[in-house]
C-alpha cells in the first residue's frame, strides 16, 4: 500500500510527513526490535507507515517481534503454514539482509520471493523435522539454490546435505553439524579443503559409540583448509587419528594460524603439542580431555605469555604428573590476558591447591572453575586464602566437589567477605554434605555477607535413599 496524502499534512509532525521509502531507511538503521517497533508505533497510522512497513508492523501484532528484526527468523513464532502471516512476508521480506530458518520452511516458496542477495542462515534441515520423514535429493538441490551463508544443524544423517554441499562453495561460510552418527566424514573434509569455511564445528559426532577417525587425506584436507582461509573457529568433539606424523603437522597448523580466535578441542589426542615459539593468537582455547601432560602444559604456558588468549579450559587433564604442569601455567597467567579459567575435573586435591593456591591473586582472574575435583574444606580454605586478596577473582564455581560441607561453604563465604569488590557467584553442589535444611541459612549468608548470586545444587534423590 502507498502512502495516501490526508490533505492536511501540514499539519503533521515532520517525520509523519517523510516519503515512505525514508521511513523505510530511517527503520533500517534501528538495531533491535524494541527500537524498530516503538518507532513504527510512533507513525501511527497505516497511512502514514505505508509499504512495507505497515505490513511489517502488522506482522509484529502476531509474532514475536525478535523474529522480524534485526533479522527475518521463519520457522517459529513467523511461520509460512499461516496465510495471514504469508501475505504480509511476501510485502517485507525482500528488505531483509539476512533471514535465519529455524524451523520448517517451504523452500519453493522462499526461492519465489527472497532477494537472491539475501543471506541465509539455516538452523533446521528436514531431519530435523520429522526423522521419519525421507526428504529427496531434489529437495536439497533447491535448497542449495538459497544464498546460504551459515548451516548449523543436528543430523542423523547428512550424506542429502554433503552432496549439495558443493553448490554452496561460494556463498557458505559457516558450518556447524552436531549429535550426528553418520560415518562419512571424509566427504565434509574434502569440501572443506576448497571451501571459503571461516568458522567450523563437528561436535558430539560418535561412529558405534566410537570418535570418527580422521584418515592422513581427511587431516591433509583440514591442513590445506587452515592454509587457504581466514578461518576464526574451529570446534572438534571428539575425534582421533593414527598417523602421528600427519598429527603433528596438523596440530602445528592448528596452533600457527594466524586468524583463529576460537579453538575448542575436546577428547582428541593432541599430545604432543608442537613446540610453540610464539604468542598465542585465539582469544579462546579449550584443551577438554585432550591428554596432556605436565611437558604439554608446560608448552602451552610459553605461547600464553604476551599472548591474546581470554578464555582458557583445560578440563578433564588428569594424566599422572601434571600438578607441576599447573603450577608453571599458574605462574606464567600474570603476564597473559587470561580472565576465566577452567580445571574441571583435573583430579586436583587438596594437596595440589594448596601449592596452586597463593599463585592466584597476581593473576587477571575473574572466573574460575574447578568443577568435579576431590577437594574438601581444607581445599577450600586455601582457595579463600587466596581469593581474599585477590582483586580479580569474583565467580568462583566448585560444583560436584562432593566433600565440600556446609562448613567449607560458610568459611569461604565469611573469609571472602571483607574484600574491596565483593564475589559476583559462587557455586557449589551436587554435593553429599549439604541437606535441604542448610540451603536457606547459606543463602542468607551469602547475601548478608555481599555475594551477588550464590547456586546450590542438590543431588537429585539422595535424602530419599538415605532415609532407607
């Protein structure tokens, strides 16, 4: 609909008398949908909104208004099945620069009316509609004619989506496939290796409960994709591979790419690590059960000096021997930019924290995490030591520590409140020490005492089975 003069626009605000293609641009440049929307309330009247905002608008009384802006989200609460909703997307959706698919989509549909220009990312492919549903090659071809820039997807199977994969060589830079059991990954590293992928990640991927193996050619692939492309982000769970000489240029090739600002391995076998000569580049390094030893984490503390790293997880390292390893990562944070810190799960008792401990307050630490180790009170109490003259440190998560008593809780608590910035979050349980009737009194505690935000967990069923 255009805009219809009311003969008396004089006598209107000069915004209300802008041409409807100005509205239009002037919506454009609203970041988020409160904005976009409390704007075209502003205009009023359909009149004055004219096409295509008024249908816009009108979309926005019946769907969830973060579906419509700053992106076209279909699949949700804006579906294709309503025809109501159809007849005003056919209006706006061509002044989109980016539609997200979230759920079903009629794709004859969207190749009918969407700018081929518009950028697509899909989030829901048929698998993951109906898995008893077969959808034919034919669909997928169609789908590959969208200008699909993102794919981030849960599949069963995905050979219908890696024989198309080709046709969207140009356009797709993103890849995330995860919880799927196909076994054919070597067709996704082929892809890879002549594909313009800056962000990729395989994750939760089993083959009969096993991680899929990487071939020498599949890693070569890898190696020639890390090389040819600007790649941010790269996330493996799980995989393995056999051919240690192929491992090692890989993983160098890992470590020495200059773009990469997100690294996320998990149970991987990367140990060795190469010798690293430099600073790190990633702003975000996870090592999760990755088998390091003390000699790796070693290795990896130099390339932290002066480096970018941000985030760094290192759970689930438990080999013999690496306490030392954490003591020289420890001593080497104060000159990283290192501010959250994962040791879940590193097999790191008390003994060891105490030796850790006082190595903390120089650091940059803000969040630390030490899930699911065999610490007690006397654990605790050196961490509280140590967080007391911290001036970084303020989360602080100890969750599955089960020896961990009401005790220990109420002495960090106490030990840590006289500090110049209190504790933002404090976590703690599944525990065996801690019964529903000590939740309040710790709770009233932790807040008498300054800390923001203080999470008990409970293990589900236990005072049940203590009772018998």
């Amino acid at each position: 609909m255009k805009r219809v003069s009311s003969g008396n626009d004089a006598d209107l605000h000069p915004l209300l008398q802008l041409p409807s293609a100005v509205l239009l641009k002037i919506t454009k440049c609203l970041p988020d949908a409160p904005s976009a929307f409390a704007f075209l309330d502003i205009l009023g009247t359909v009149d004055v909104r004219g096409d295509p905002l008024e249908h816009l608008w009108q979309l926005g009384q019946t769907c969830d208004q973060t579906d419509l802006w700053p992106d076209l989200r279909l699949g949700k609460s804006c579906c294709t099945h309503n025809q109501t909703i159809v007849n005003d997307l056919v209006v706006v959706i061509s002044h989109y620069r980016r539609v997200v698919l979230e759920g079903e989509f009629n794709v004859k549909w969207l190749l009918q009316h969407l700018n081929l220009s518009t950028s697509v990312e899909c989030k829901s492919v048929p698998d993951d509609w109906d898995p008893e549903i077969e959808y034919s090659a034919a669909w997928y071809a169609q789908w590959a004619q969208l200008h699909i820039t993102k794919v981030n997807v849960s599949l069963l199977d995905w050979n219908p989506l890696v024989t198309v994969l080709p046709n969207l060589q140009q356009s797709l830079t993103e890849l995330a496939i995860q919880y799927s059991s196909d076994s054919h990954l070597a067709p996704i590293t082929a892809f890879l290796a002549t594909s313009s992928i800056t962000k990729l990640s395989l994750e939760c991927l089993r083959v009969m409960f096993e991680a899929p193996a990487y071939s020498v050619q599949m890693l070569r692939d890898l190696i020639c994709w890390l090389e040819a492309n600007q790649v941010r982000s790269l996330t493996l769970d799980p995989c393995r591979w056999d051919d240690q000489a192929i491992c090692r240029d890989w993983i160098a090739a890992v470590f020495t790419c200059p773009t990469l600002k997100e690294l996320q391995l998990s149970d991987c076998m990367v140990s060795p690590l190469p010798t690293i000569t430099s600073s790190l580049v990633m702003r975000y390094l996870q090592l999760n059960l990755c088998y390091l030893t003390a000699t790796d984490i070693v290795q990896l503390s130099v390339g932290l000096l002066d480096s970018k790293v941000e985030r760094l997880s290192l759970a689930q390292t438990n080999r013999e021997g690496t306490e030392d390893g954490f003591k020289i990562l420890l001593e080497a944070l104060p000159r990283s930019k290192v501010t959250h810190l994962d040791l879940s799960y590193c097999e790191l008792d008390d003994q060891t924290l105490v030796a850790l401990a006082p190595l903390l307050p120089p650091t940059r630490l803000e969040l630390l995490v030490l899930d699911g180790n065999p610490i007690t009170n006397a654990g605790v109490s050196a961490l509280a030591s140590a967080i007391r003259i911290s001036s970084t440190i303020q989360n602080l998560s100890l969750r599955d520590c089960t020896q961990i008593t009401v005790e220990g809780i109420l002495a960090l608590v106490t030990f840590t409140s006289d500090r110049l910035e209190p504790m933002k979050k404090l976590v703690f349980g599944a525990t065996d020490n801690i019964a529903p009737k000590d939740i309040e009194s710790i709770h009233l505690s932790a807040k008498t005492l300054g800390v923001e935000h203080l999470d008990l967990f409970l293990r589900p069923g236990r005072f049940q089975y203590d009772q018998t």
